[in-house]
C-alpha cells in the first residue's frame, strides 16, 4: 500500500482518518529505513573504492560534507526547517562514515562543555569524541596522528578572541579544515535531589556567570556564585549536593542526567562562539569557503597598511584580523588574518604572491568550507 498523497486528499475533500495517517506514517517510514540502509550499503562500497586504490585513504571530506549540507537546505520545500532537515542528514552522514572509518575527534573538555556541544554539531553523535584538558594537548593528539581532527574555541561574540588557540598555531603545522559557529544558550540545572526551595551556591565556569549575571541578579540574588574550570564540571557536581545548582548548556544536562530548571538565562541571547576544525591535511574547495592566514610582519611603519592593500586591490573582504606576540622576539607581531575565498581562488592566490615579499612569513592555516549550521 502505497502512501497517500496530499493532493489526493485536496482532489477527494475528505479528510484522512488517524488511522489512514498512522498508516501512511508506517509506510513512509518503511521507505526512509529501507533507503538509510541502501545509502550505509554505498558508504560501505565507497571504503572498499577508497582502500583498492590508497592504503591510507581520507575518509572524512569536509569540503564534500559542507556542500551536502547546502544541497539538502537549498531543495528543501518544508515544512521542517531547513536547519533541522540538515542536521538530520548530518547524523545520516555521521552514522555512514562510521562504517566506512570511524573518526576520533579530541577536543577541548571536559565531557558537557560548549566545545563538546560543538563536536557534536559538526561531526555527529556516531564520531568517536575524546576530551583533554588543554588547548596545547588538542593539537598535539592530531599532530601525532592520535586524533583524526580536533576542536578548538577561536572567538566569542562577546568575550573577543581565544588568545590560547592562536598562540597554538604560531608553532604548529596542522590545518584548519572547518568552522563551527554554535549560539550559546546557558541553562539553569538542578539534580534530582535538589530542593529548589533552598539554593544557596550556583556552580559555573567565570565566563558564565558573567554571561547571567543579569538573571542571576534579579532570580538569586542571595546565592553565592562559584566558579569552576568548567560548565561540566558544574553540572557534574550538583549530582551530590541538595542545595547547590549549575549553569551548563544542554548537552552538560543530558550527559550529567540532570534537569533543565530554566531555559536560555543569558543575558544576551545573541551570544555565539566559532570553533576551529584542526586536521593534517590541506582539503580542496567547496565553493563557499574562508581561509585562515598568518603573517609576520616587518617591523616598520606602515606594515600592516602594505599587507591590507593587496586584499583591497583583488576585493577580498576581510572577515577578522587579531594581532598576537611573536615570541620569543620582543616587540614582534604577527597577524592573523581570515579573509573569504578559498586559497585556490585566482584572487586569493594573486594577493597572497603580492604580500610574500612585503613580509618574513605568510602561512596559510587552512581553506575550508564556511559553517553550514
């Protein structure tokens, strides 16, 4: 029995029964299992392809993920957005890149963090994610070769740049291979022994009690507010305490099995933080694509002048530029730049020829596909 159509519905003016739907529902969804199987059987044959003709293939293509991504928005006709009909396909895709190779992802932890959360969103719930404790320890798993990729902070929308991360890739061949852009929405946890009645400590990282300091105010004026090294270190604690509760994000109160009290208590809903994909390898275009630069200047005046107008001449917009120490040199800077465009672009590529001899150094960090999601 096949499912019936909408028009049909229209084209008879008789409403389906719930029967009629629920059955329609069963049919269809046989349709979607039948298809996810046949699409992991293709995953399945692209390995084979991959290992026929490489010993030591790449199986994980941001460039490819990203432009499926687009291709599932671009033709989708509702009436499930088209966020949400990305990310399903993006779990799709997670789970058939587990068959053909699973990717350990290490990031920056611990387990419930925003970068956690991050993680999740690019790579999907079937990757295989290993949290360390510093920055420094993310990029040295993938530079051994322990990690497939990692998942750094680079900025917040409202705190400016993670100094850290930058400093990482001063000293550091890895590529940057992808970007996350994830809204921060803090909420307000208890476990299930907590008596509401009687919160005396709230539990967060600094950055977040910062962030809430408004709420906090006006709903726990009295509570003494302690900050942790982490949000997940927060909502793990509460577990054992009656009288304490944390601020984490979502993905904190569903691996801690704690319970969300209230719901986006930031005091700027706005509030976004870009991640950075770590890799060992340099991936191709997508066709909507950044690239991430670092540039060491001369020490003269009017450097930074001479390195912008090259970028201005072959109309790149510039995205970012931050500034870091050049140690261990005093006085010493280098530049980091973001600029849209990929580096195999005719444009980029001129101005980067332009800059090279104006400059000790320029290296490209990556080209990668822009955040889809």
């Amino acid at each position: 029995m096949a499912a019936t159509d909408d028009n049909d519905w229209q084209n008879s003016g008789l409403a389906p029964s719930l029967d009629q739907l629920r059955q329609d529902i069963d049919q269809v969804d046989q349709q979607i299992h039948r298809l996810l199987n046949q699409r992991a059987r293709l995953a399945e044959g692209v390995a084979k392809a991959k290992f026929a003709t490489d010993s030591n293939p790449v199986f994980y293509r941001p460039e490819r993920e990203a432009q499926v991504l687009r291709n599932v928005m671009a033709r989708n006709e509702g009436p499930l957005e088209n966020e949400t009909v990305a990310r399903i396909f993006r779990e799709i895709m997670s789970a058939c890149l587990a068959l053909e190779a699973p990717q350990t992802i290490a990031f920056l932890g611990p387990e419930g963090t925003f970068t956690h959360a991050a993680a999740l969103k690019h790579f999907g719930h079937q990757a295989v994610v290993r949290p360390l404790a510093t920055i420094d320890e993310v990029f040295r798993e993938v530079e051994a070769g322990s990690a497939h990729y990692g998942v750094v902070p680079v900025e917040n929308s409202s705190e400016g740049v993670v100094n850290h991360t930058l400093d990482c890739f001063i000293g550091s061949h890895l590529h940057v291979i992808g970007e996350v852009e994830l809204r921060i929405h803090h909420q307000f946890l208890i476990s299930p022994t907590t008596k509401q009645d009687s919160i005396t400590k709230i539990y967060a990282h600094q950055q977040t009690l910062a962030q809430c300091r408004k709420w906090l105010d006006a709903h726990y004026p009295a509570a003494e507010r302690v900050a942790l090294t982490s949000n997940g270190e927060a909502a793990k604690r509460i577990r054992s305490e009656w009288h304490s509760a944390a601020i984490a994000g979502e993905t904190a109160a569903e691996l801690y099995n704690v319970t969300v009290l209230h719901k986006n208590i930031e005091d700027n809903p706005s509030n976004t933080t870009r991640f950075l994909i770590i890799g060992r390898d340099a991936i191709a275009a997508s066709g909507q694509d950044k690239t991430s630069l670092l540039v060491a200047a001369h020490d003269r005046a009017g450097a930074l002048i001479e390195i912008l107008a090259p970028f201005a001449k072959h109309n790149i917009s510039l995205t970012s530029i931050e500034t870091r120490p050049a140690l261990p040199e005093k006085w010493a800077y280098v530049f980091f730049i973001d600029l849209n465009g990929h580096v195999s672009d005719s444009n980029v590529a001129a101005a980067l020829e332009e800059i090279r001899p104006l400059v000790k150094e320029v290296r490209v960090l990556g080209s990668y596909p822009k955040a889809v999601l």
